[in-house]
C-alpha cells in the first residue's frame, strides 16, 4: 500500500525539478528552448513514477479527487523543502497554514467513506 506514496514522492521531486530547476541550473541568459527541453526530460521521468501510482491507486477504488488531493498534498511536502534547502528561500509560516488547509481539503474529500 506504500509503493503509490513513495511513487507519487519520487514523482513530485521529478516535476519541482523540472518546473523550477532550470532557474537554478541554467543561466538566466540561456535561450528559452534549452530550458524547456531540459524540463521536458525531467518531467518524463516525472510521468514514469506518477502514471503508475495514479493506475496503481485507481486499482485501489480511489476517486480522482481523493488522488488528487493526495497529490497536491505530497507536492507541498515536497516543494517547500525544495524550496528552503535547494532554493535557499527563507520558510514562512504562511507554508504551515496553507498544508493545514490542505488537511482541511482531505477531511472533506475522504470523510464520506
């Protein structure tokens, strides 16, 4: 049962990196193509582990709203570490009120089961 958790973790890593790496590992003056293709060969990786998790979880009786909440919950455990340690961004508390919300929206996707 933990094989979708740590797929969709190893999923969200792929796709911050590639939504927000090239700011990092490219220079700002680098053509724009150079990188979308260098975020177009992350985020391939990024659909080689969230594809199956998602199959994996729907095989499971999952709604698509429970996988994606699930989703959006892992991508904020896994962007604002990012964030802090990769990106050297300073943690705001803001980051602790919005996963509560978040907490918020898997009460009520999974409350009526």
């Amino acid at each position: 049962m933990y094989l979708p958790f740590i797929l969709l973790i190893v999923a969200n890593c792929f796709m911050t990196l590639a939504w927000y790496g090239h700011l990092k590992f490219l220079p700002h003056d680098a053509p724009l193509w150079k990188a979308i293709l260098l975020s177009w060969i992350i985020a391939l990786a990024e659909y080689s582990f969230m594809i199956p998790a998602t199959r994996y979880l729907a095989q499971q009786s999952w709604s698509m709203g429970e996988m994606k909440i699930t989703q959006e919950v892992v991508t904020l455990l896994v962007f604002v570490p990012f964030m802090i340690f990769l990106f050297k961004q300073p943690f705001k508390l803001d980051y602790v009120w919005a996963g509560l919300c978040l907490l918020g929206c898997v009460y009520f996707v999974f409350r009526s089961q």
